[in-house]
C-alpha cells in the first residue's frame, strides 16, 4: 500500500516536473493592432535571460491583399513558430515576406518557421548574418537556454534595397540607415499607407540603446534627426513600446546627446573606463530599463575611440 502510494507520489512529481519544465518555454505572444491590419508584437524590456527566452524585441506584421509581411522574426525557431502561429489566429491570408531589419540574433532567429518563403534584408545585414551568425546563436544558446532547441542560422534569400513598392495595396519606403547596426545596415520601412514608422533598433524607448555595432552616437543622432523629418503617425520602436508621439525620436536625441558629452568629458578629465562606467545615470532618464547596465557595455564599446580622439586633439 504504501508503495503503491509512493509511485502515486513519484507519478505526480514526473507530471509536476514536465508541466514546470514546458509551460515557461510558452511565448505566450499577443498581438495588438496599432493601425488597420497592422499588428505588433510588443516584447519585454529586458536583457536576454533563461525566463524571457529572449522575448524581449519588437516584431510586427501588415495584413495585405497580397499576404502577410512579417517584420523581424524573433530570437528563436521557437518564437518564430509561436508568431506565425498568432498571425494565422489573426488571418486566413498566407505569408508573402519576411523582412530582417538588421543582424542582431533577436531580429533574425526566428527565420526557420517561414523557411518556405522570401525572406528580405538589406545587402549588408545578409553579410553580417552570413559571418556573425553563428557565434551570435551559440550566444544565444548560452544565455536564454532551452527556448533556442533546435534553432539555426536561416540566411534572407533576398536582398532588399531603399526606394518606394506598393505590396497588397500598402505603399511602403524603405530605407537604409547606419547608426545602430553599421554602415547601411539598419532597415527602416515607413508605411505611407497607415503612416506607421517601424524604425526597429535606431530606436529604443525607455529601454536603453545597445552600441556593439555603433559607427558613433552622433551618427545615431543625425539618423534620428532623419527619422523625425519622416510623415508618421505612429512609431514602432525595435524595443519599448509603440507610441503616436514623437517622445522616443526626442528621448534618443537626449540620450545620444548625454553619452556622447560623458564619454567626451571623462576623456578630458583622463578618466579609466572603469571610472566612467560608474557615472551616474541623470535622473531625467529614470523611465529608461537598463541605463546603468547598458552605460558599461558602452563604455566598453566606445571609450576607447573618445580617449584616441582626446589625445590626438591634445598633443
Ligand atoms: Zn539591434
């Protein structure tokens, strides 16, 4: 009696122990229509970690007479499957295209659940994803764990370059930026139909900005500027939430702004990096997630270019 009490016992831990294990590797992805057929799906702002599984980035999809274009495809085959899943609980239409803003692993990782069709980014993000691609999965495979099972580097298949198509009735601009992810590297894609802006990774809001890939802040910065002459009503930032105001466009010219003038005044004051890593953070960016960690990685990044450009002014 009691042993069969036992197995019961050690039954119901097996059971306990698979329902622990399979519901947190559930996406739970939900989208929202922020314009007619127009859908985002808003991630968390966090750093990548065993519990988010990386969800922690912006990815969308227009709805069109011509199919769905998907708009970055997550940090992993299992993401990428758990949104197309949601777009065919949204539409019966079929997928036309999948659009890669740019390489980072949580835009791109996603691409082996549309294997079957089109998959769009500009020339230079399909070379970076052809030489860092796979050194960003095993990253990924080392911070977020198992949600990445199974997940491969799937290269575009086409090359998207700027200018002006009409898709299913939607006239969409693309275009080319630089800032965050290298020399026109960054994809940006106005829908002058819905007038909504996916600027994807030049912008972040309330959310730090990530500077791996950064030519400098103050080509960010004129990139910005760039992006607020556009005709939008409607921002989808890569990360952070999607907003009908121009508030992120400002925050990333303030932030820009800011690092650029502690990285430049550390220099001259002959700070050590690890000295600047420690500045406080203002308080007027107390909205923005991960400010402090973010300031180090950026350090890191660019103080060495202040500290080169300091002394060649100087002797
Ligand atoms: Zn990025």
């Amino acid at each position: 009696m009691v042993f069969k009490h036992l197995r019961y016992a050690l039954m119901g831990l097996v059971f306990c122990g698979s329902w622990v294990q399979a519901n947190p590797l559930d996406y739970a992805l939900t989208p929202k229509e922020i314009a007619p057929n127009t859908w985002v799906v808003t991630g968390l702002t966090e750093d990548f970690t065993t519990q988010n599984g990386g969800n922690i980035v912006n990815t969308a999809f227009i709805v069109t007479q011509e199919g769905v274009l998907v708009l970055d495809t997550g940090p992993s085959k299992r993401y990428g499957e758990a949104l197309r899943q949601v777009i065919s609980e949204v539409t019966e239409q079929p997928i036309a295209r999948v659009y890669n803003s740019h390489h980072h692993p949580d835009h791109f990782l996603g691409n082996q659940a549309f294997a079957d069709v089109d998959i769009y980014a500009l020339a230079t993000t399909i070379d970076l994803i052809k030489s860092r691609g796979e050194a960003y999965t095993e990253n990924m495979y080392r911070m977020v764990g198992d949600w990445m099972r199974g997940t491969d580097v799937l290269l575009p298949n086409q090359i998207q370059t700027s200018g002006q198509e009409i898709i299913g009735g939607h006239s969409l601009r693309f275009m080319a930026f630089s800032g965050h992810s290298g020399a026109q590297a960054d994809l940006v894609i106005l829908d002058e139909t819905t007038g909504v802006l996916f600027a994807f990774d030049l912008v972040f809001y309330d959310r730090a900005l990530t500077t791996p890939d950064t030519p400098g802040l103050m080509q960010w910065l004129e990139d910005i500027e760039a992006l607020s002459l556009l005709d939008f009503k409607t921002l989808v930032p890569g990360h952070g939430e999607v907003t009908s105001s121009t508030k992120p466009l400002e925050q990333m010219r303030e932030y820009l702004k800011w690092l650029d003038q502690v990285l430049t005044d550390s220099a001259a004051q002959g700070l050590v990096a690890t000295e600047v890593m420690r500045v406080g953070i203002p308080e007027r960016f107390s909205s923005v997630a991960l400010a402090a960690q973010e300031l180090q990685r950026t350090v890191s990044h660019l103080y060495p270019n202040y500290e080169d450009a300091f002394f060649a002014e100087s002797f």
